[in-house]
C-alpha cells in the first residue's frame, strides 16, 4: 500500500429535502451573499432554483444569478462570472446543477481571486491559491464534482478541454437531494453511472499492487452502481435507488476509493481513458462525457490488460463474478485440457471487458465512436489535443504514446 493524503472536507448533506435547507446551512456557514450558476434551464423547469432561492431569501442570504452554463463549460461564461462575482461582492458561489455547473462555478471561485485571466489556470501559467468557498446543489450524480479537486473547462477558441487541480477547490458545502434526479433524462442517468464507475476504475487500474481495504471498497461501490443503476432505468422514481447512485457518486471521486493506490506526489490514477475522452468533448461539446468513457475504457482496456492481468482478473471475479484462474495454477483439472493457463486468463479477461462493455449498452450508451458522431479524419486532431494536454507519454498501469493513443481511438470506430 503506497502513501497517501485523504482529505475530504466537504460537508455532505444528504436526503429528502435538504434543497429547502441550503439557506440556513449558508447563514450558518457565515454567508451572505452568493452566487448562483445554473445550466441552461432545467433547474427552472423542475422548480429546484426556486426552492433554493426560497431557502435563501428565508436565512437572509442575498443572491444573484448566473444562468445558461454549458454541458462541458466553456472560459468564456466563467470570465463573466469572475466579473460579476466582484462587482456584486459575493462570499460564496452555488452551482445548483451537475458537473458543468459546479465547475463554471469552481472556476469562478478561483477567477475572482486572481488578477489575470482566468484561463492562465488551465493553460498552466498560474496556480491555485486562493478561492471563494463553493457550496454545491447537485442534481446529478455523476462527475463527483462536489467533492472533487477537480474543475474541467473547454475553451472553444483554442479547441481545448483542460483539468486544473488544486486542494483548495474542493467545495465546502454540497447538497445531495436524490428526489432532485428524478426527472433525469435516461441518457444523462446513465451517462452518469457510466462516469462514476470510471472513476473509480481510474484508480483501481492505477498499475500499483493491490490493496484489499480499497479494492474491496472501489468494486462493491461498481456493483452497487450496476445494481442501482439497473433499478432507475426501469423506475426513475425509485428513492433508494437514485439516493445509492447519488452517494456513490460522490465517494467515487472524493478521493477514498483510491487510497494506497496511487503515486505519491501524482495523480491518484491512470486517468488515461479520461484525457482519451476530454478530447472528444473538446472536439464536439455536444458528446456528453459519461457516453465517450462507456466507449473509450473497454476500447483502453482491451489495449493495456496484459501489463497487469492480475487487476482485470480481481475486477472480474469482485464485479462480475467471472471466476479468475490463476496464471501459475498446476491443477487444471477443472479446465477443458485444451486450454493453457494463458489461454484461460485470456478468456477472463476478455469476458469481463465484454461484461462492462454489455452493462454500458444495456443502459443506453454507445458502443462506438461512430455512434458519437466522431470518425477516422477527426484522430489527429483528437491526438493534438491530448498532446498538448497530456504529452508524447502518459499512463501509469501502462505507459502509453500517442501513437497507442491512435490504435485506441481507431479500435473503437
Ligand atoms: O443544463 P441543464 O438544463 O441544467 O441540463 C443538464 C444537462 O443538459 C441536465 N440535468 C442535470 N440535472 C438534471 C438535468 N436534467 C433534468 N433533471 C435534472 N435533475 O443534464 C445535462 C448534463 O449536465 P452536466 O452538468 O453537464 O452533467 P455532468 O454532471 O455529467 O457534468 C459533466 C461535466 O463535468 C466534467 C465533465 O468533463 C463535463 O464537463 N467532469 C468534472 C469532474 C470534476 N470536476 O471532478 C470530473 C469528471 O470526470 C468530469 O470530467
Ligand atoms: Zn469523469
């Protein structure tokens, strides 16, 4: 088990009601004024701003409001939201959506504290270090925003989706009302499942030993998710069910299904399959992300499995119940004898990838990039995207080029 640092400060609050709650834990919190960023209208329609907005005006919480963020945000609302949150002098800044929401709004937290342009952060040129405190209302689980150290923004005007990571981005207060997500689109449900199972696959497929205590943690979280996941799509009302995706996935991307498994001092994870798939979404916005990761990580999984077979083996066995078969076992007695112990760990493998992949189609998302609108002639330019995001190498479970990086993409057409 290698080192780590576990810090999840957020504080969670989580059931039935609690949007008509936010006021008074932000008046507690010491706020009086926020910022409101919300995407492009269905937290209108549903009703969600109003009741927010109730709860402030209850606790004498002032507001203003930012509307009209973009699935996959883009700079250019963020610098208006950097301007408006210093001309209105707010002290806290509250997404009331699903990841791109809570990033504008993450991003404008940090473009109110620096003097350049907000998008030096994600060019590189400048570094977190201050940032107005976040309280997120999430409305779907998915991107794990909420507790992430993570914010992800596209800049059309240079063709680019980037990450910018910093501990202090992590939001200080988030929301998670599971009645809220029953008026998700099926698509963005499972869009969102597919993206939380990815995060914690990102981890577990980190290329380090194993670690019972989180692997243990990381696959009954996916089997948890696959088994919710199977109920809403048959019954989108179901509370239990959208109340275990909702809280799995915020643990999917806080940090704590990846403890011991990463590099100290580097990223907690691959996240190959996640800068492969950043660039689709740079590429057309219109891709959502949890539909490029259900195509992109059986694609990279089937390129990378034989670095670490003993990993896809562990995942198969706890996910799936595909039965790993030792490498090294003598006794195959309970094997065809025409199978060599390869040739079993092959077949394991290759079943629990299919298993994945079957599970992703079976609740609606593509199986292709072709199904994504994206073809042979858009890889170079996907390619100079993730050169410029991730360089000529990359990848921890395996070390990959970009020429890898091609065969992937071109094996999922
Ligand atoms: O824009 P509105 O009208 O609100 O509609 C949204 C949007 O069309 C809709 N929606 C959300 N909640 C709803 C709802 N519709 C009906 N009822 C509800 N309760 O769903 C659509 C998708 O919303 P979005 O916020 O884009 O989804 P998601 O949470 O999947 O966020 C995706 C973004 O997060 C980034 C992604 O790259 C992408 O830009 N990610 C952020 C991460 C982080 N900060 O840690 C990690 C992730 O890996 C990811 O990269
Ligand atoms: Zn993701």
């Amino acid at each position: 088990m290698n080192n780590f640092t576990f810090c999840s400060p957020t504080k969670f609050v989580f059931g039935r009601g609690v949007t008509d709650h936010v006021g008074e834990e932000l008046a507690a919190a010491g706020h009086t004024r926020a910022l409101i960023v919300y995407g492009q209208g269905s937290v209108v329609r549903t009703g969600t701003l109003a009741r927010v907005i109730a709860s402030l005006d209850a606790a004498g919480v002032s507001h203003v409001e930012l509307g009209g963020v973009r699935p996959n945000p883009e700079i250019g609302l963020v610098r208006e939201g950097v301007a408006l949150a210093r001309a209105e002098q707010v002290d806290v800044i509250l997404p009331v959506g699903g990841g791109s929401a809570m990033d504008c709004a993450k991003a404008i937290a940090i473009g109110a504290c620096y003097d350049g342009d907000p998008w030096d952060f994600w060019a590189k040129k400048a570094t977190v270090s201050r940032c107005l405190p976040v309280a997120a209302v999430v409305t779907i689980p998915a991107s794990g925003s909420e507790a992430s150290n993570s914010c992800v923004i596209s800049n059309d005007e240079v063709g680019l989706k980037c990450g910018c990571n910093s501990e202090l981005i992590r939001p200080a207060l988030a929301f998670l009302d599971p009645e809220l997500t029953f008026t998700l689109p099926p698509y963005q449900t499972a869009a969102g499942v597919t993206d939380m199972i990815a995060h914690i696959m990102e981890r577990f497929f980190s290329g380090e030993t194993a670690v019972h205590a989180t692997d243990n943690l990381a696959c009954g979280l996916i089997r948890a998710a696959i088994d919710a996941a199977e109920v809403v799509m048959a019954d989108p009302k179901n509370y239990d069910a959208r109340a275990e995706l909702m809280w799995i996935g915020t643990l999917a991307h806080n940090g704590i299904a990846g403890c011991g498994l990463g590099i100290p001092g580097k990223r907690d994870g691959d996240w190959t399959c996640h800068g492969l798939e950043h660039e689709l979404s740079a590429l057309d916005p219109a891709i959502t992300h949890g539909a490029g990761l259900a195509v992109i990580f059986p694609a990279w999984m089937r390129h990378v499995w034989t670095s670490h077979p003993e990993r896809f083996l562990t995942f198969g066995a706890e996910v799936f119940g595909i039965e790993p078969v030792d490498p090294d076992v003598d006794d195959l007695s309970d094997i065809d004898e025409e199978v060599t112990p390869e040739r079993a760990v092959h077949d394991a493998v290759e079943a629990t990838i299919d298993a994945l992949q079957e599970f992703f189609i079976s609740i609606g998302m593509p199986e292709t990039l072709g199904e994504l609108g994206v073809t042979e002639k858009d890889i170079d330019q996907l390619l100079a995207g993730l050169k410029v995001n991730r360089g000529e190498s990359f990848g921890t479970f395996a070390a990959l080029t970009l020429e890898d990086a091609r065969t992937i993409y071109e094996s999922a057409l």
